[in-house]
C-alpha cells in the first residue's frame, strides 16, 4: 500500500522532481558529455532516478539518446525549444497548440498555488494560535 503523504509534501516532492527535470536538461543540452553516473553525481540522486528522468524528458518532447560511442546522453542536433514571445500572442488564439499548452499549465499552477496558500494560512493560524504574541 503506497505511504500517504499530506498535499504540501506532496507539493515539496513535485517541485524538487521539476527542478530537477530542468537542471538534467539543460545539463544534456549543454556542451559537456554526461553518462548516468555523471548526472546523478551531479543531480545528487541515483542512477535510476536518471534513468527515469530521461524517460520523462523523452515524452516531454526532448529528443534525449545515449549514444555508445561517446558514453553520454545527446539531443538531436539543431533541437531548439520553442520560444513563446508574450509581446506577439494573440491571446485569443486558444487553438494555437503553444498558448493552449500555456493556459492549461497556468491553470494547473494557480490552482495548485491556491491550494498552497490555502495551507499556509492554515499552518499560520495553528502557529499563532500556539503562539500569541
């Protein structure tokens, strides 16, 4: 049976996984050459959790290999992100993939930013209530 975990841990966890997921990224897409042992002496986690981590990358949309010869991950060469300019949006075009990904994701933030707030007026009026000052 999986361990229950209350939200704002839950929260804690997701936001070190996406740190995460953005330093291994810009490390593969970087100059140096990175093998698993490498990224997770770096990323100060296990191999496996490397391992994971670029199956996330990869569908993410990351072109991520391993490639034997050099015994380091690689992107495809010419792979770039998308830039989204806000200045050039037209805010109406939802059915524009890129500003519908971006709406759904800030979607998802707000709502899990309510729910943080939420539990940190929560935990600041049990403190003050232990604690009048």
């Amino acid at each position: 049976m999986a361990k229950q975990r209350p939200d704002a841990e839950r929260r804690v966890r997701q936001c070190a996984k996406f740190a995460r997921l953005i330093r291994l990224a810009r490390l593969v897409l970087g100059n140096g050459r990175w093998g698993p042992e490498d990224l997770a002496k770096e990323l100060e986690c296990s191999t496996r959790t490397v391992f994971r981590d670029i199956d996330t990358l990869a569908a993410a949309g990351i072109p991520v290999w391993f490639d034997k010869g050099t015994q380091a991950y690689c992107v495809r060469p010419g792979f770039r992100f998308s830039k989204l300019d806000p200045m050039t949006v037209d805010v109406c075009d939802t059915a524009s993939p890129p500003i519908h990904d971006l709406l759904v994701q800030a979607r998802r933030v707000l709502k899990e930013a309510e729910g943080l707030m939420t539990c940190l007026r929560q935990l600041c009026d049990q403190l003050e209530a232990k604690n009048p000052t």
